[in-house]
C-alpha cells in the first residue's frame, strides 16, 4: 500500500506526532512519536506506512456492525428466556441459546468488533459474566454467519406478526422455531 500525504497533512501529523513526543512519560514512546514526526516532516513516503502499523485497512460497514448487534441481541433475548421461563428451561438445554461466537480467523472482523463492544465498552454484561464463567468463548473457531444470519431471518418473521410484543419473552415455540 503506498501512501502519500499533500504538505498540508504532513505538517498536521509531524505536528501531532512531536505534540505525542512531548506529553509522553514513556521514554520509548516519546522516541517513536518523534521518529514518526521526522517521516512526515522529512516527506519519507517509503515509511508512512510505520504510522499506520495496527490499523485496519479495511472498514467494517454499518450494515455488518448492525449485523454483529443484532446477532447480540438475539442471543441476549435467548439466554433471557431460557433463564425466566421454566418451560423453556425443561426442553432447550442452555448451550443452545449461549452466544457461539464469531471465527476469529475467517470472520475475525466480526469477531474483533464483538470484542471491542463486549469486552472494551462493556456492552452485553451478561456475555461478559458467561464468558467469566468459561461458558461461551467470542472465538467460535468456526464461520458462523451463514448460521446468524438464518436464526436473524425467523427472528425478524416473528417479530412482524402482529401478538408479537417486544416486552414480553420469546415463547418455547419461538425458540424452537429460531434454533431449527
């Protein structure tokens, strides 16, 4: 990938890299910062590249975050369920309606933004107390998608029935009609 910057953008990120240089307590970082502040006041387009080590170069869409939301609340409305309603507890077993995860080889975008919203911002609590509990991983170690996006589909044709309340549980049939 071979980066270039116009004079303008260059002097923003040497100047907001010598700012980093400046502020930081760690004697390595403050080298790096001034390192990467050098390359783009000195125009040394071959590493611009260092600046960027870690990022992702590709985005992950609005649609595929929605998706990977989605796919947390429907296991969040599952594992809800099965937990308050004894009926529903004495036919599915509760591995059935714990959050498999995503591949974090093969969906590892999916995998990496499910991370970063239940283990960074602390979103979906629950998952978070299961996984302490060593009952689901975030890594499935296999795709999963096709899977999600079938259990989404039956889901979404539940909810466009009319008696469907969004307060109220999924019923044992609802659950056994997603999972199927």
């Amino acid at each position: 990938m071979e980066l270039t910057f116009g004079l303008k953008e260059r002097l923003i990120l040497a100047n907001q890299y010598e700012i980093l240089s400046k502020i930081s307590e760690d004697k390595s970082d403050a080298s790096y910062f001034e390192n990467l502040a050098e390359i783009f006041r000195s125009g040394y387009t071959r590493n611009y590249e260092e600046a960027f080590k870690g990022f992702e170069e590709n985005e992950l869409s609005q649609e595929d975050c929605k998706f990977v939301v989605d796919v947390l609340n429907l296991y969040r409305e599952l594992y809800k369920t099965w937990e308050e309603l004894e009926e529903v507890h004495e036919i599915i077993e509760e591995d059935d309606v714990l959050f498999q995860g995503f591949d974090g080889n093969e969906e590892d975008q999916y995998y990496a933004y499910c991370k970063f919203l239940v283990e960074d911002q602390g979103l979906w609590g629950e998952l978070k107390d299961l996984m302490k509990e060593g009952k689901i991983n975030l890594n499935s170690h296999r795709p999963m998608r096709d899977k999600y996006e079938n259990y989404l589909l039956k889901l979404k044709e539940i909810q466009s029935r009319k008696e469907y309340d969004v307060s109220e549980y999924l019923t044992l049939e609802e659950i056994e009609y997603i999972l199927k």
